[in-house]
C-alpha cells in the first residue's frame, strides 16, 4: 500500500497539480485494505478513485465514498438505468461513466 501511494506521489510531484490523474482499481480487494490505500492516496488529490469494489455491490461503494472526500467513480459495468437507479439512490455516485458502446448497454442508453 505504502509503494502505490508513493508511486502516485512521485506521479503527482512529477505533473503537479496542472494535470488530473486518478486511480482505478483493477482486481477486487478487501475492505480495510483498500480503505487504507484510498487514505494514504488523498494528499495527492486525485481526480477521482474508479470501482474501488464490485461495481454491483453499492452499499459498498456508498461505504467507501462516505469515507473519504475523494470522488468515486462508476458505471462502466453498470448497463441498465435501473442500475443507475440504484447507485444514485445512494447519494454517492460521486462520478458516473456509462459506456454506451458495451453491446449490453447500448439498447438501454437511448
């Protein structure tokens, strides 16, 4: 955790504050774990932290985002608007990205 955040530090001392950088989470993580990380990356102020967890899993997402300032982004495998529903119901999409182009998303984005 500590090497991540401090790659994004170097990233963030490298561009300054001119240029966005966010931070996505490829691979599912626990929760203390990615709590942490989503912690130790705030000084360096990124755009937006994308999927933290499971992007279905929304009470989740709703916990973290209520556990730090930084916005969470979402949608890029969510692909209906009731799955949309759901995460604004939350008050915590922080950041919604729908990719209208996935073949399952793409009837419904109209």
């Amino acid at each position: 955790m500590q090497y991540a955040a401090e790659r994004f530090g170097e990233l963030r001392k490298a561009v300054g504050n001119e240029v966005d950088s966010a931070s996505t989470f490829t691979e599912p993580s626990v929760r203390p774990p990615r709590s942490l990380l989503i912690k130790a990356l705030e000084p360096y102020q990124p755009m937006f932290i994308e999927e933290p967890c499971q992007a279905q899993n929304h009470d989740v997402m709703a916990d973290i985002a209520r556990g730090t300032h930084l916005p969470i982004a979402t949608g890029e495998r969510v692909f209906t608007k009731w799955g949309f529903s759901e995460v604004l119901e939350r008050r915590r999409p922080w950041c919604c990205s729908p990719i209208c182009a996935t073949p399952a998303a793409s009837p419904k984005c109209g």
